[in-house]
C-alpha cells in the first residue's frame, strides 16, 4: 500500500478512512500524538517515541488503549503492509468518543489512530532559512498535544514568507519551532533550551546530546535569546524527518555558517546513528 491509516482496528488507504464526529479529536482536540521515520521496514527510536507518548497521555490523564509493546507490534504490523519501507510512522491517541462535553466522557475508551505514508530523512547537506515570531503557547509545550493552532499559524507564516521554519520567542527568549527545537553552536559549545514546559523534548534533540557526549562537546541546556542566535556559530533546527539542519538565514539576514566542522560531526553522528539502528 501507498498510504495507509488505522483507527481502533480496522485499516485501509489514508483517504478513505473516516472517524466519528464524537471522536474528542474533533472538538476540543483532545489528544496526543507522536511520529518518527521508518527505514528498511525498521522504525527509529521507537521505544524512545512509544514512551514519550504514554507520558504524554499520562501528563493529559488519557488511559491507553493498549500497552507498549502491543503498540509497538501493532505500529510493526502496520509497517509490513506498506510497500515502501522508508517512511513517517504517525501515531496519536484521543481520549474518547462521546456527546460534545468538556468534562472527561465518563464510559468511553481511548481512540488510536495509526498514518503511514512514504518519506525519508532530510538532506541535512542543504541548509534552511527561518522566520520568527512571538511564543503564545501555553504553558504545556513539554505534552505532545494535538492543540496546534500556533504552530499552524507560525508554519503558514514561514510558507507565506518562502522559508522552511519559524523561531518561537517569548520575549526575547528562544523557545522552540513550529515543528522543531532549536539550538545553537558558539564558542565549541551545544547550546540548547532547557526540557522544561516551554519546549518539548524532542528525541532528535536527544540524539544530538548524546552525540556531543561521545565527541567530547560541551553541552549547555539553558534559555538563549534571540540576540545569541543572530549572533551564534551555527544554528542547528532538529526533528524527527530533519536530524540536524543547518539555518543559514532569519528574516533575510545572514545568521551561523562560521563552524562548518564542527556541525559536520554532529550532523555525521546522528546520521550514522539512524543508518545503523534501521538496518545499516
């Protein structure tokens, strides 16, 4: 199959799959999710993914619909129907179907929505340009919620503006993006935002850290602003598709490109780290 989607069992191509109007999702976007790459059929850092997610629905009081490991076998199942196996492995979780009420559906069990179609991993050869604008989130970054009305709105104004993402700030403070954490380079030093309620964690944000451990790279987890940004090394933006991308430009202004050598070795790290953990 090209595309496939599960909800709660039964499967078939993305665009014919429906929900019911009560699923929560619908209403109040009461839900939370998660995605990672699959490549030769093997889904990357899956445990790491399946956890974040229970924690998510642990921090929202959603109850699981399955245990991990069924999980895990379920999103591998689903995996093995697809006839490419490089792909995104979407997965999300609502908390119930039932007549519109914001207090909690008091007998109806979670809903599980699985997506799969074809994509690969960035080319983080090419570099991105960035936007920017004010963090008015709440203060729930760190849950992996299916609340993303800003993020929609900083993503449209980064396409309306030809650039690849968007910088959130509160204040002057950098917080994250749209779709992705940000960090950056200076001095020979990993900067990035402290995992606290204003950014979630990112797993390639995770991946990164580990590689500055093994390459004796000081890693800083603390704010930074807008003014350290402009001013930085090398701006690195990282997701789940796009491990470690270099940001070249903000709002048409040069910004990073002055310590190639050592983003090579940490974009050369987690690359070598997805290739090895998904078959070689």
């Amino acid at each position: 199959m090209k595309t496939l989607g599960y909800y709660n069992g039964k499967f078939g191509e993305l665009d014919e799959m429906t929900i019911p109007m009560n699923d929560r999702v619908c209403y109040f976007g009461d839900g939370v999710y998660d995605a990672t790459l699959a490549r030769n059929y093997i889904i990357y850092c899956l445990d790491e993914h399946i956890d974040r997610l229970f924690s998510s629905m642990e921090k929202l009081r959603i109850e699981p619909p399955m245990s991990k490991d069924e999980l895990a076998k379920e999103l591998y199942a689903m995996v093995r129907k697809m006839d490419c196996g490089e792909l995104i492995v979407y997965f999300q979780v609502t908390r119930g179907t039932g007549m519109r009420n914001h207090a909690f559906p008091q007998k109806s069990s979670s809903n599980l929505w699985i997506a799969l179609w074809e994509m690969h991993a960035a080319d983080l050869s090419k570099p991105i340009s960035l936007t920017e604008t004010a963090d008015t989130r709440f203060l729930h970054c760190d849950i992996k919620t299916l609340n993303l009305i800003p993020s929609v709105m900083a993503s449209e104004k980064a396409r309306e503006q030809g650039v690849q993402e968007c910088v959130f700030h509160r204040g002057r403070t950098v917080t994250e993006c749209a779709h992705s954490n940000i960090h950056i380079l200076k001095d020979g030093v990993f900067i990035t935002h402290p995992a606290d309620r204003y950014i979630l964690a990112g797993i390639a944000r995770k991946k990164l850290m580990e590689c500055c451990e093994r390459e004796g790279i000081t890693v800083e987890e603390r704010p930074f602003t807008m003014e350290e940004l402009k001013n930085a090394d090398e701006v690195i933006v990282s997701s789940s598709g796009a491990f470690a991308q270099r940001a070249l430009f903000l709002d048409g202004q040069g910004i990073g490109g002055k310590d190639e050598a050592l983003l090579k070795r940490l974009q050369d790290g987690v690359t070598a780290d997805f290739i090895e953990k998904t078959g070689g």
